[in-house]
C-alpha cells in the first residue's frame, strides 16, 4: 500500500511541478498575443484532447509534464545562400515559382510545420521549386509581419516567455514553503553544509543530539529525535545532554526536539538510576557498535545485530574499540562471552566462537563496528518571524543555500578527484521516491511539503542554467541572437539541442542507475 501511495505521490508531484513550469510558458505566450497551437499536460498517448478558441488541450497519458507548442517557435528557414540564390534567378523564373505558389494557395496555411509538409508532398514538383516555395512563404510580407509568430518578437519579448516556467516554479516554492512555515511555526533546522548568511530570518548555529537508540520503554517516542535544547538552552555539542540525562535522575528536564518535520517540547524524568536511557548516556560514549554483520560469520550465527553496544567481554569491560580488537585477538580461536546492549531488549548475554585465522589482521569475529560518538551534528536554526512572508525569504535561502553547496562540492571533488561526492548529492525520480517512501512510512507529512517546495526551487535553478534544451540554454541563443544582431540558423540550433539532449539523457540514464543501486540493491 505504501509503494502504491509513493507512486502516486510522486507522480502527482512530478506532475504539478512541471505542469506549472508549462503553464508559465503558456500564459506568458497568451498574454503576448501569440498563437498557442498546443497546451498538453503529461507526455505518451492523447487520453482527451478539445480545442478551445485557436489552442488544443490535450491529456495525455503519463503526468509527468506537459509542453507548450507556439506558432513559429521554430525558425524553420533555409539557408541565407539559398535565399541570395532565389534573388538571382530571373523574372521570369520567379514568376513561375509564384504562379505554383498561388495554384497550391499555400498562403492560406498559417501553421509552419503544416506548410512544411504540405509542400513536401507536393507530386510533379521537383525538390528545387519545393525549396524557393518555402522561401518565398517564409519570406512572405504575411509571415514576417504576424505579431502572433513567436519568431517575430523582439529578444526581450521572447525572453519573457522562456523564463517565464522557472518563475512560476519560483512563485510555487515561495507559495508551498509559506505554507510549510505556517505549519511548523516559521521555525526550520538544517544541516550545516557551509557557512552562509541568511536572509530575513534569525538564524543560530547549534549542535543538536540525535537520539539514535533508546534503552527506556518510557524514551521509545524519542528514538529518531534531534534535541536542540535542553532546560531552554540551545545545544552547542551533545554534552551538556549526556550530563543533564545523567544527573538529572528523579528531576523533571525540558528538552525540544525536532521529528517528523516538527518540533516538539515536552519534560521527561529518568527515574530509573543506573540504568542505560539513551546512546548519549555518557556511560556509552566511546563504546564499540556493531554496524555490520558478515554473512555465516561467528556474529551472525550467534544473533549480534547492527546497533548492538558491546558492554563487556568475558566479564571484561570494553571501553573503546581498541580495547575490543586487542580482546578479540587475544582470544581468537576460543568461545567468548559478550554482554551486548540492544535497543527494546536491554542487556542481553551472547556467546561467540571465534575464527583463528592465521593473518591477524582477518576478520575473527565478522562483524564490523564503530565507536559510539558524540551523534552531533552542526546545523542552522532558523526563526521566520511571519511565516506567510518568511515564505519568499526561505526560497531565497534556499535557493542559495543549495548553490553554495553545489559549488563547495565541485571544488572537493576538482580538488580531491574524488567524484562520488558529486553523485552522492544527486538524486533522480527513484531517489526522491525513496525519500517520499519513508517520509509516508513515517506519516511525516510536513516534509513532504518541506520536499516538493526544495524540489520546485531545483527545477527552477536547473532549468535556468545556460544548458542546451532546457530554459536556461534558450536565455543562451537569445543572448547570442543579441550579440550578434541575427538570428541564429536552425541547423545550429537543431545541433545544440541534439548536444543537450544526448547529455541529459546520459546524465539521467547515470543518476538513474545510482538511485536503483543505492535503493534496491
């Protein structure tokens, strides 16, 4: 039931996300008076289509975006030697050409593509003619003086109505994150990725807990938490949680935290001295955790889990991993006794035989583990003051949040050479899926809100990158067209798409692959 909730979630995400980026293309275009041909939301075969005035809506099958098809879109002319070679020919030739132009009415053919195909099926007219036919009507006083060509306009005119997708994917994430602030109280916590200077709110650095395990039936509600105070001072390092946990037994502790997408307050009271609470008790700083267990090795037959907290070993306390792969090498060969800690069951004894194998360095136990740290993360608190407005500072933020640390993780990458960095940040539809998976598993539907307005900011700034195909690299051509006070030839044009293209299906093709690795195997 939940795949079928993702599935339908992220379609229905995917699907107003591009279909509002559409539909800016769509007004922008109406409001110029230019012709709109097609308005289609979703890709794949027509499910309904109906025209209305000079423009055909259509549904199709898969609503995972749509396209805006303009009258004259494409500057579908032939090359300018050929038209010099049209002027050069004689009168009486020209005349000829005219006449043909006149017998076929091609004049009473306003679609581009349609006058294209009509003259190329023209039969008992040589290829030649076909030609000067096409440059006559392109050339012709109707074409070049329809205010309703998209061709026609001016750079500026034309620039309005490609940016105009990533604007309406701007003005949805301001609206959504609005939204989303009126939700959780204007207040939002985000990982430090690097230092950035936020706009319109009150931000603080702190360095929340993250309960990762409780040991206490009555703290089970707190497993998956990030405390950002304690006693109504903000965390600066998991400490002064560990301290305040263990001292504070039999007394009442205000703590607020973050879960789900929301924070919380709420008081607590160990009551039970001596015992383990929490992974921040600090009786278990420093303790080893196993977090892998090897397929038919000595862990795995004797039941260890991932998450078990080594306590002792043959009655031997174990304070660090040193300690542990000094004992395991001591009594490699032989049947050890661990005394573990495991979430929901508590201290629990477990029997172990060990390998001996004759490298040292070889696995004896075969299971792999880490010391339990401080589970701190540096992260920003930011405070909107009125969410409903906080809405456009946050899209702001994090528009240039995200761009920050996108530049900061090409340099690592440049730097080190290492570029899985790169591909670890990137995620396709299957990798958002996955996220929307557990975010409805969790009934965490604040982020879900949180995800759809971060994805909407992306596909605005992806699509206004200067890249063949998307917005960005029409903004590119324009920009080009200006500089050099003409136009630019459709066979450049054809090839710069096709260039964008390969690359984008190359790049999705890769992320694609990535995400299915990372979530199903």
């Amino acid at each position: 039931m939940t795949l079928v909730l993702t599935i339908i979630l992220l379609t229905l995400i995917f699907g107003l996300l591009v279909g509002i980026h559409e539909f800016g293309h769509f007004i922008a275009a109406k409001a110029q008076g230019i012709w709109v041909q097609e308005f289609a939301f979703g890709f794949g075969p027509k499910l309904f289509s109906k025209k209305i005035g000079e423009t055909v809506y259509r549904l199709n099958l898969i609503p995972l975006g749509g396209y805006v098809k303009l009258h004259g879109e494409k500057h579908l002319s032939k090359s300018k030697s050929l038209e010099k070679k049209f002027d050069e020919l004689p009168k009486k030739e020209k005349t000829r050409i005219r006449s043909l132009q006149e017998k076929f009415h091609l004049h009473t053919i306003r679609d581009d593509e349609k006058l294209q195909n009509t003259i190329n099926g023209l039969k008992n007219v040589g290829e030649e003619d076909k030609d000067w036919l096409w440059i006559l009507e392109m050339n012709s006083n109707k074409r070049v003086n329809d205010a309703t060509r998209y061709s026609n306009l001016p750079e500026w005119r034309r620039l309005i109505i490609v940016t105009a997708g990533v604007i309406m994917n701007f003005i949805l994430g301001v609206v959504i994150y609005g939204i989303y602030l009126v939700l959780v109280g204007g207040v939002v916590l985000l990982p430090k990725i690097v230092d950035y200077n936020f706009w319109g709110t009150e931000s603080l650095e702190i360095q929340p807990a993250l309960i990762t395990a409780t040991y206490d039936d009555q703290l089970e509600y707190l497993r998956g938490a990030i405390v950002t105070q304690v006693d109504s001072q903000y965390l600066f390092g998991d400490v002064s949680l560990s301290e305040t946990l263990n001292t504070s037994i039999d007394e009442p502790v205000e703590l607020e935290y973050f879960k789900d997408g929301e924070f919380f307050s709420g008081s607590i009271t160990l009551d039970r001295a001596g015992s383990y609470q929490t992974i921040l008790d600090s009786e278990l700083q420093g303790r080893v955790i196993l977090s892998a267990i090897s397929e038919g090795s000595p862990a795995e037959q004797s039941n260890l889990l991932p998450g078990d907290i080594v306590l002792a070993v043959n009655g031997e306390d174990i304070l660090n991993s040193e300690m542990f792969l000094n004992i395991l090498e001591k009594y490699k060969g032989e049947t050890i006794t661990l005394r573990i800690l495991r979430e929901y069951e508590g201290e629990l004894l477990k029997s172990v035989a060990l390998l001996s194998p004759e490298n040292s360095e070889e696995p004896k136990l075969g299971a792999s583990f880490i010391e339990n740290g401080k589970f701190t993360t540096d992260a920003y608190l930011l405070q909107y003051k009125t969410p409903v407005v906080g809405g456009l500072s946050h899209s702001v933020n994090m528009l240039g949040y995200q761009v920050k640390a996108m530049i900061r993780i090409f340099s690592f990458a440049i730097e080190t050479g290492d570029s899985s960095v790169i591909s670890e940040s990137v995620s396709g539809p299957i990798g958002v899926g996955a996220e929307l998976k557990n975010l409805i598993e969790l009934q965490n539907f604040y982020d879900i809100i949180n995800i759809t307005a971060l994805i909407s900011l992306t596909l605005a700034l992806m699509n206004i990158l200067p890249l063949p195909v998307v917005d960005g690299g029409y903004v590119f051509l324009l920009a080009l067209e200006k500089i050099r006070g003409k136009k630019i030839s459709e066979k450049t044009q054809h090839y710069y798409n096709v260039f964008g293209l390969v690359l984008i299906l190359l790049l999705t093709v890769l992320v694609t692959l990535k995400d299915i690795i990372k979530v199903f195997l």
